[in-house]
C-alpha cells in the first residue's frame, strides 16, 4: 500500500514537472515606477535610440559619417574609412567591446542588460506606448480579462498599430547604417526598394515587433546567452542588486504607526511591489538570480515604500555579498586589475595604429598564365598586376619604384598613377632584366609607392621575380 501510494505520488510529482517545462508563460504587466535609477533609464533610453535614429542622417566630408557600405566594401566612421584591409581594426573594436563588458560586468553586475541592451532599451519603449494607450498596470489587467468588444479591438489595433509603425521606421533605421539612408528613404517613398532592401527593412522591423512587443522578458530568460555566463564574472565583491535579509525578515504587513520590532517583524512589509515592478517576473527577496537584469526598479519602489513608512532607505540596493555579510568590500581585486589592464593595453594599442596607419594599400599579382618569357631583346620578362588602394579621402599621384635586381626596367601604360580618393586602381606592369643579372631561379624584389604630395603616404610590398635555372 505503501510502496503504492510512493509511486503514485511520484508519478503525480513528474507529471507536475512536465506540466510546469511547457506551461504557457503569463504575461508580465510591470508597474510604472519613478526614481533615481528610472531616471537613468529614462536617459539612456534617449541617448542611445537618440544616436540610433539621428547617427544614419549626420554628413562627414560629403558622406554618411557612420555608413558599413558592403557593397562597395568601405566602412565611414566619420573621418575614418576602413577597408577590408583594415580588418584587424574592426577585430580589434569588437574585442575591446567584449573586455569593456566583462570590465562592468565584474564590476557592477549586470548594467548592460539594465541600461543599455537594445533588447532593454526598444522594450522599454514599447512599454512607454502600451501605458500610453491602455493604462497602467491594473486597467491593461483588466483590459486583457475582458471579452473582446468594440473599444477592446480599437485599443489593442491602435497598439499595435504604434508598435508596427516604430518597428518599421526602426527597420529602415537600420538598414540606413548598410545603405545611404537619403537614397533608401528617396526610394521607399517613390515604391522603388529593391528586394533585398524591403526584405532586410522588413525582417529587422518585424524582429524588433516580436522580441520586444511580444517576447519581452522571454528573450533575456531563454535566448540570451549572457544570462548564463555572467555568474563566471561575478564574485562576492561585484556590485549586484541585493535585499537586506538581515533587515528585512522577518516580513509582515503593518501600520505605519506600529513598531516592527515588538511585533518581532523586519523593515519588509511584504507589499510585493518589489515583484510587481520587475519586468522579468522574479522576486528580488529569493536572492540574486540569472534573471535579473539589474534594471534598478525595485531598488526606487522599495525605497519609496520604505520613505512612506518612515524606515531606512536601502532595504534593497546596489550592494556586495562581502557587505552584506558585513566584511569588507574590495573595489580593486585580480580580475578587475587584469580586465583593466588588458583594455588599457588594447586601447592603446588601437590608438596608435590607427595614428600611424598609412591610407594606401599595394597588393602585386603575379601572371599566372607563365612564369616568365623571353622578351625580343633576350631578356627575361614578368607580368603583374599591381592593385593601388587609395584608402584616403584626397586623389593621390604615386611614383612607383622598383628595387632588388641590377638593371631591372619597368614598363608601365600610364604617364602617371593617379587615384581618386577610396578608390582602386588595377595597374598592368612588365619587369625586364638581363638572364644574367639573375642569381636564382626566384629573385626576391621590393616596390615602393609614394604619394608625390606626402612623402609620409609611402608604402613597401614585397615580390619574386621568377627566371630560368641558372
């Protein structure tokens, strides 16, 4: 009977479980808060769509100032063209930003997800729109329980209707930063986008819909991979949002007018609005978890609850493990010094390559139709193709020379090598030497390309010139 009773109540437990793996989530409705750390979302929500939006239609010297031209294989960051050549700067950006994001990660948990993630940052805005046509958080509850009807239909399509419009123009937005944005916006007004364009403008408008009309929190629970290794950042002296157990607990409701201590009850009046304003759906009281995006909102409506009664500020804070258990915090520990030092030395190294690059590229292609032929005076000849890359805003106008065999002569078409600026230039090339200048069968050459108005755009590229067996 027994043994009976175990199984049943085992399989009772599993198929609670199962249940529980594929419930439908329910919807969060997070409570409007105000305070400090609002504020601070407020504004970051406003710089960086404000950048989003308005970068795209900034000039700089007759172009888009940040335009990723993939077509044309260019990148305009303002005064700056990067090529593919210049790759290793772009690996270089995209590392520093990685380093950047365990550096604050280490030390202030989570702020990027809270403040600056645009998963955060576009759901924060989408939000703004739905409080704006449905209420707060009790009317749009109330909304949502109601039967469909008239008024219940005009609401929601006017969200919606909000929410598709703001998704589009960010979809265009977007693409503006891969396409000149005056040319994109010229042609969706004429009907005359191409299908790629459409196809891109409408896949990232339809993304930014879904995940943060629809999704919300679901994309920072289950599809964000960062919720998952940010543990392996964190220590007892990295500064998280954290509830004071030893002050709060015991909970309890309460009068204002009461003393919490004769009732034997801690400063947490167990008023919830800690949960109902948390747009993940946890309870901060449980403890720190991967859920948590350190948006700071249940850190201003406790301390506005806890001003209302007369207690203490700070039953919820930005705090440390170490503080809490009353030890001492260590703003200066290994990981942070090497995080630190790492992007110091990165940055460092990035800034001087960048001073000291040099915006012309040379690139020499060997004929590969024949290593070498005879020329009609006996001597031996090669074929190149040399590729001038003017990386440079300004046309330039090079003397090529080239060095490393006695006698050598080149022969070119043009009178002179002159290149619009980010533009490429194929040069066709022949090099004669006497058959008995050569040493080896593969002869290493140089050649040197120097702009005639900057002595300082010169650059060196190394060949072989190829011969008979001597």
């Amino acid at each position: 009977m027994n043994t009976n009773t175990e199984a049943n109540t085992q399989k009772l437990t599993d198929e609670q479980v199962e249940q529980s793996l594929f419930a439908k989530g329910e919807k969060i409705y997070p409570r409007e808060v105000h305070g400090m750390f609002a504020g601070l979302r407020v504004l970051a929500v406003i710089a960086l769509l404000g950048l989003f939006y308005f970068l795209p239609w900034v000039m700089w010297d007759g172009h888009q100032a940040v335009l990723l031209d993939l077509p044309a294989r260019k990148f305009h960051l303002f005064g700056l063209t990067l090529w593919p050549q210049d790759f290793l700067y772009l690996a270089f950006l995209l590392i520093i930003a990685g380093y950047t994001l365990f550096f604050t990660t280490t030390l202030a948990g989570r702020l990027w997800c809270g403040y600056s993630c645009p998963q955060t940052v576009w759901t924060e805005v989408f939000l703004w729109m739905e409080n704006l046509v449905e209420g707060n958080r009790q009317q749009q509850q109330k909304l949502d329980r109601a039967p469909m009807s008239f008024r219940k239909f005009r609401i929601k399509a006017t969200k919606h209707f909000l929410w598709i419009v703001f998704s589009l123009h960010t979809g265009v937005t977007f693409i503006g930063f891969f396409t000149p944005i005056r040319e994109l916006t010229d042609q969706i007004f004429a009907l005359q986008l191409g299908p790629w364009a459409t196809f891109w403008c409408l896949f990232y408008g339809f993304a930014t819909y879904g995940n943060a009309g629809w999704m919300r929190e679901q994309v920072c629970k289950y599809m964000c991979p960062y919720a998952r290794f940010q543990s392996a950042m964190f220590d007892k002296d990295t500064l998280v949002i954290s509830y004071d157990r030893e002050r709060g607990e015991n909970r309890g409701s309460r009068k204002r007018s009461q003393d919490p201590k004769a009732m034997g009850l801690g400063d947490c009046i167990d008023c919830t609005m800690c949960v109902q304003v948390c747009p993940t759906g946890i309870d901060i009281r449980d403890g720190l978890q991967y859920e948590c995006i350190g948006c700071s909102a249940c850190i201003d409506v406790c301390n506005d609850v806890m001003d209302k009664m007369g207690y203490e500020k700070g039953l919820i804070r930005y705090t440390t493990e170490n503080a809490l258990e009353g030890k001492p915090a260590h703003i200066l520990r290994p990981r942070v010094i090497i995080y630190a030092s790492i992007l110091v030395i990165m940055l460092a190294s990035l800034t001087t390559m960048i001073a000291t690059r040099t915006p012309i590229e040379l690139d020499v292609i060997r004929d590969r139709a024949e290593l070498y032929k005879e020329a009609d005076d006996g001597r031996i000849e090669n074929v190149y193709t040399v590729k001038v890359i003017n990386m440079d805003d300004e046309p330039h106008t090079y003397d090529l020379v080239v060095e490393g065999i006695e006698g050598m002569e080149m022969i070119i078409d043009l009178k002179e090598i002159t290149v619009a600026g980010g533009s490429v230039m194929d040069l066709p090339m022949r090099l004669l030497v006497d058959e008995d200048k050569l040493l080896s069968r593969s002869n290493p050459i140089t050649l040197r390309l120097t702009a005639r108005d900057d002595a300082s755009l010169t650059i060196e590229e190394e060949a072989r010139f190829l011969g008979p067996l001597p």
